[in-house]
C-alpha cells in the first residue's frame, strides 16, 4: 500500500514539474515577446530624434513635422504597450476587481467594428461582424471584454493585407 501511496505522489510531482517548466517556458517566451514589442517602436523614436539633434537646420519644417509626428506616433505606441504590460501585471497579481454585469455581445462587437472602421479603411482592409439579434445576454466585464475583442481586431487589422478581410463572429 505504501509503495502504491508513493507511485502516486510521484506521478503527482512530475506532473507538477512538468507544468512549472511549461509555465517557465510561457514566460520566458512572453519576455522576449515583449522585449521586440518594445524596441521595434523605442529603435524607431531613437532613429528619428537623433536624425532632428544632427541634421536640425538641415531639416525643412515639413520633414521636422513628418520625423516629430512619427516620434509621436510611436511614443503614443510605447505607452499604450506599457500600460498593457501594467494591467496584466494587475490581473495577475489579483490586484483588479473584475466588475461583472450582464450586456448585449453584439453591441459591443459592433461599437468594436465602427471604432476600428477608420483604420481599417486607411489600411485598405474590410472590417464587418456577422452575428445573430438573438443572441442572450452575457454576464462578465465588459471593460476588459472589450479590451480582449479590440486588441484581437486590431492585430488582424494591422496584419492583413491591403484588400484584406477581419470579420468579428
């Protein structure tokens, strides 16, 4: 019986073993996702300031309107990735109160498509949501909900190509 009770709680141990190496595996893996999300925008911002601190009486008022916009652009980007990386440090901490309430799926998914309508047109990609009116009601954060549906649009968005197709089911 002892020896059965020990092949047990070894079993147990190596599946426990297995899950942290996974979950070790993830994070590493989230890290250096993280770390290229960062420097891609923050190698951007660096190019462009230095060529304004080297060339700025070489520079037209249009070309310094054109580096400090896209300066802009990317520290707008910067701050957006490190606000993200704040909240999922919050939900992982158990730090953020999930403020459950019952709402309509398809209005969200729709205010979703009329938000990101712009810059999908800009993009040249089509953006639409294919959903029934009868759909019951959900019961869960729509704050956070919407958050997970907008980042997953714009991510298809920005990664279909021009005459592309993103459709919300």
């Amino acid at each position: 019986r002892l020896a059965i009770l020990f092949d047990g709680l070894s079993d147990r141990v190596r599946r426990q073993m297995q899950a942290l190496r996974e979950t070790d595996d993830a994070r590493r893996s989230m890290v250096a996702n993280i770390s290229h999300d960062l420097r891609t925008p923050l190698t951007t911002l660096q190019a462009h300031l230095d060529t304004l601190l080297l060339k700025d009486s070489d520079i037209s008022p249009a070309e310094r309107h054109q580096y400090l916009s896209t300066a802009a652009g990317q520290c707008r980007r910067l701050t957006k990735l490190v606000r993200q990386l704040l909240d999922l440090a919050k939900l992982d901490a158990g730090q953020v109160p999930l403020q459950a309430e019952p709402f309509q799926l398809a209005e969200l998914v729709q205010d979703i498509v009329q938000k990101l309508l712009l810059v999908a047109t800009q993009k040249g990609v089509t953006v639409h949501a294919e959903y029934t009116n009868d759909l019951p009601l959900v019961v869960g954060d729509i704050g956070l909900i919407e958050r997970v549906v907008d980042n997953l649009a714009e991510n298809a968005i920005q990664h279909s190509a021009s005459g592309g197709t993103v459709s919300l089911r």
